[in-house]
C-alpha cells in the first residue's frame, strides 16, 4: 500500500458545521484506504456527528479544540489570538509536518492570513496565491489569483503563472494547459503597468503555454486552463461570476413561476436544467488550493455540503501523490529564487543605508 | 419651443452601419421635435439608407466623409491619423461647439481616446470616465469607469463617484443615487492601497450618498445606483458579466433543444423567458457615456440595433436640457478645482527643479 496522506480537517468551519464536514469526511476515509483524518474542533460536537456513522476508526482522529474562528471575525486578529481554535490548530499540524494537508470550509480571511503566517511560504516563494476553478462551458479554469495579496508585483504574477500551470497539468490531466493574463484587451499595448509589464515576462517565461492577453468576456468560454490575474481583479472577477449566475438563476425561477404555461415548462426542462447547472458545479472539484506554502491548504466554499468536502480530500491525497510541491521546487527553481531575493534585499538595504548616510551628512 | 440639441452621429461604426443607425436616427427625430443631427460617413451609403424613409428633412444633415475607424485598429493611431473620418470629424462638431453631442457604435478604443484628445475633458476634471449601464434585479447600475484610465489615482475615482452621482440623479430621477466602491470585503479596514485611500476619502466627499464598499457578488442584485471602480476593474467586470450571461443563456437554450421534452417546455416558457431578458437588456438605457468632457460622447454597444441609437439620442437630449455639464461644473466646484491641479503643477515643478539642483550640485 502506498504511504497514507493525512490531512487536518476543520470540523468547525463554513455554514453546515460540523455535520457536513464530518459526513464529508466519513465518505472520503471509506473510499480511499490511504487517508488519513484529524477532525480539529469540539470534540463532544464531532462525536455526536460521528455516532453510528461506519468508516475505518484507526484512519481518523479527533483534536479537540476550544474555540472556533467566526465568519465574520477580523482575519488576523482571529489567527493571532484564538490559538485553540479548529483553524489555527488544523495550520498548525501542517507547519509541523504531522499533516500534509489542511482542509476548511470556514472565514477566508483567516485562512489566507492563516497559510502564510502559520504553514510559511515555500522558499522562494514570493506570495501564495488563492486559486479557485471556474467551471466553464469547456472545463475547469483556474484564476489565480483571488487572495489577500494587494497590490501585486510582476514578479508574483509570473509565479503564479508557473504555480497554476503546474497545478493544473498535475491535477487535471490537461498535458499543456493553457495560460492567459486578465486584461483590458487581447493586443500587446494594452493594459496597466502591471498587466504591461507580465505580459512581456510572460512571453519569456519557460515551461509555460501562455497563450497571451485574455479578456474576462471569453472566460466563461473556456478559452484558457490558468487565468492569470492579481488578487483585487481575480477577487472582483470570482465574486461577479457568482453573482451573475445566481440572480440570471434566480429570475429564471420567479419567471417560470408566474404563468401556468411557465409553470408547465419549468417541470418539463427540469431534468435539462439539472444536467446544465451540474456543469456549472464548482464543487466537484474540490475547494480553492492556498498554493506555494510548505503544504496544501484548501478552503472550500462556506456553504459546502459533504460532497465538496469530499473530493477537496481527494483533492488533497492527488496533491500529495503527485508530489506538487517537489514540482513546484524544481520546476520554478525555487533555490535559486530565494538566493537571488535574498542578494537582493541585501543590495537594497546597502542602498538604503547609503541614502540614509547621505541624508544625515547634509 | 425649446431650444434645439444638435447630435452629431457617426454613420459608418458599429456592426450594422449604416443600416441600423440611420433607422435610429430617423426614428429618434420622427419622435423628438427639439433634435437636429448630423451624420458623419460615406454621403452616397447614408443617403441610401435614408431613401424612401420619412423624417423632417430640415432636422438632418449629413457630412461627407472619405474615411472609416474599423473595429481592429489602434486607436490612438486611427484618431491622429484618419482626420477625414466619420469619428473624428463628428468628435471635431463637437469641439468646436457645432453640436452637444456625439453618438458613435464603432471603435471603443478610438472614441475612448478622441473623446479625451479631441473634444477635451472640462476644466478641472482630471479624466473623463467610461460609465455603462449594467441592468440588475433592481434596476440600472451605473458601472464607472470602464475606460481607458489604466493605473488609477484615489483623485480620480473620487471624482468619478460626483460624477456618477450628479448623472443618475438627472438622468435616472434617482433622488439620492446610493455610491459604493468596488473593493474585495464591505469592511473599511479591507483593500489595495487604491481602494483603501479612496474609502476614506469617499466617506468625506460632500453632496454624494456613499454607502461604503461593495462587492461584485451583490452587484447584479442592485444595492447600489453608482458603482465606483478603476478602470481596469470596471472593464474585468463589465465583461465578465457579459460574458457569465451569454454562456448560461447559450447552455440553457442547447440543453432545451436536445430533448423533445426540453423543446415543449422551451416553447412554454419563452414568453416569460423574453420578459425576462428585456429586463436584463441594456439597450433601452442608451448608450454608455464618457462623461467630464465639453459635450456628450455616447459610446453605443457594437452590435447595436436601431433602437439602441434612438435611446442614444434620447439620451444626449436629456443631457442637454437637464444642463448635466453646468452642474457638473458647480457642483465638483471644477474652477477651484483646476485652479489647485495648477498650483500643486506648479509646486511639484518646484520640489523637481530644487531636487534636480541639488543632484547636479553633489
């Protein structure tokens, strides 16, 4: 039998905690013999949920924590100060190295603060990007990235390119999955500094298929496998998706309803419009990778059921098997990046000292 | 009889030109007894498309033109180079006070940049904002900027919430326009460095309804009159809801048709179903405008039909007699306002030239 995976769990996060995660989890261990589970959060609460359930005991553990990061708690605030909580103690086995993974459906804020305080960065990572999967009229696309990392620099945007693509080849199966750049027009001259600037160290990237500027009109399509973008536009991108979606969904409804003839229809099309809104169900895929951190952190939507739970710990065990991070570190030749960043930092701090000496002198 | 309000319309731009625009325009004159318009383009194709038609002949005119912008090209090139086109020579009316308006469906990129080059922006205004009409559950959103302002400053945006505001109040009779400012979380403590700056000074700027930050999630839904954003924000979202809609519609009508009880039920419900899609059809508001300039430039959807471009003029008419630039001009005091843009010009060329002196002298 291959080596287990083992994965923390955040019992106490997202909408339908913890009955959902736990069932989520119970059907991930019955189906993969090499998982391995430590259920963080109350354990009296994670036990009633358990109770009667069937699943292989000596593959699960339960942590039991104190406290619980709330949905609309201040993200750093919360991982600062509630060091009992399911969230802070799940980052903390993967920091550890005791888990390879941390799965958690509860506030994004925290979980983002969260993997880059607590799990770190890989060496020579600059930023961990958010990468959620836009399911498409063709597929799956990863836009990353949709995190906490403002007012991003060129050099991220290149990172993130390389992270996603990888992600996607090792995850997907996609062999050369294609990378596009978010921006105001598909020609060269077009953009902002940023969007300017990565679309040219984009073109001189190896070991990517980028395929050039993209604009958001065509990303519904799926013309890309990797949409590349910085965290504010991804985040406005991600959320006007939703958002579209959902009311286009909803007044569909309230239409159908309010004639006879609707109503009539609306029953004859249902099983049609089961099968489209499947394609459109993110959840499949699992939850949003928090990549470039020394393990994976996923945070799956706040209103998953068990099925997303599910597959974000399969998700979890292909990451493992697939050796990402070993990619990620020969691929990106993350070495070498953090000595050019720490030469660097160097320079610019004997710059600074020098102009700081100036300034004194005068 | 009110004073007239002269248009100036480009025949040739746009997807179904001339056809469609001069059924527009003659449609919008059959209607509007206080409108004269000049159509610039080819004489011998628009005065093909007028023959037969009835319309008050001495309300139109027509300005022949050897040139065309085509949809492709540069824009800033096309603007500076093609003097004798139909864009730039309409853009030109309008500069030299021949007509208050403009109304174009051809290139965006080239009305974007003459709008700016030719008719010039208003004293004190520091750019002039692209501002499309997003239509929503509850109404139209004015989405401003979606423009050509790439790397925008808080001044800027601050700037553009007046303007939104001042132009849904008297286009729209909104009483008090609700102001929000894209940003990736409500909270004030949430942002780039951009949005940051902008909340805070948003929350002091006199004479606008800001109700604070908001996400795209909530946009389709309404909760406000006046969405603030960059303009590379503005055009990721404006195009991620076109492009969110066109599939979801595309997949719903395809999985209709594939079943034979799809299809009955597709026949029940399209009544209601084009109820709906009106409610969501953009058309009806006109065009977009590019606002903070001498005159009214309309920048019409691509593929407009001649009902978009009689809302287009209906639209210009409004501007005018509701004296839209006047108060713009009062209300964002623009004469103190350019008068500080010359004064802090003047102190920055001050702080360089004793900069520069000082590096020269060491």
């Amino acid at each position: 039998m291959s080596e287990f995976v083992h994965v923390a769990v955040d019992a106490m996060g997202g909408d339908n905690a913890p009955a959902e995660i736990v069932k989520g989890v119970v059907n991930a261990l019955n189906g993969c013999p090499n998982l391995k589970v430590t259920l963080t959060g109350k354990e009296d609460l994670v036990r009633a949920e358990l109770s009667g359930q069937q699943y292989p005991a000596d593959q699960l553990e339960i942590l039991n924590c104190t406290e619980v990061v709330e949905m609309g708690e201040h993200p750093v605030n919360a991982i600062r100060t509630k060091k009992d909580s399911s969230m802070v103690r799940g980052l903390r086995l993967v920091r550890e190295g005791v888990c390879d993974a941390f799965v958690t459906a509860g506030n994004s804020g925290a979980v983002l603060a969260g993997g880059q305080l607590i799990v770190l960065k890989l060496k020579g990572i600059e930023r961990a990007p958010l990468a959620p999967i836009l399911p498409t009229a063709k597929g799956p696309v990863l836009l990353i990235d949709c995190g906490a990392n403002m007012d991003a620099r060129p050099s991220w945007l290149v990172q993130f390119a390389q992270m996603g693509s990888i992600y996607m080849r090792n995850m997907t199966g996609i062999e050369n999955p294609r990378v596009g750049l978010i921006n105001v027009g598909t020609e060269d001259d077009k953009g902002s500094a940023l969007t300017l600037e990565v679309n040219k160290l984009l073109k001189e990237c190896p070991g990517i298929n980028y395929v050039g500027n993209i604009e958001t009109r065509d990303l519904p399509e799926g013309v890309v496998d990797v949409a590349v973008t910085d965290a504010f536009t991804g985040n406005a991108v991600l959320k006007m998706y939703e958002g579209v979606a959902k009311v286009i969904l909803h007044e569909l409804k309230e239409v159908l309803l309010s004639t006879v003839a609707g109503k009539i229809g609306a029953l004859l099309i249902k099983p049609s419009l089961r099968g489209m809104l499947k394609k459109f169900d993110a959840s499949e895929y699992g939850g949003a990778p928090l990549l470039g951190l020394r393990g994976l952190v996923v945070k799956a939507h706040g209103n998953s059921k068990a099925a997303e739970i599910q597959h974000a710990l399969e998700q979890c065990i292909t990451f493992k098997e697939k050796k990402i991070n070993d990619i990620l570190y020969t691929e990106m030749k993350l070495e070498e990046a953090a000595a050019n960043r720490v030469k660097n930092r160097d320079k610019n701090k004997d710059n600074a000292d020098r102009n700081n000496g100036t300034e004194k002198g005068e």
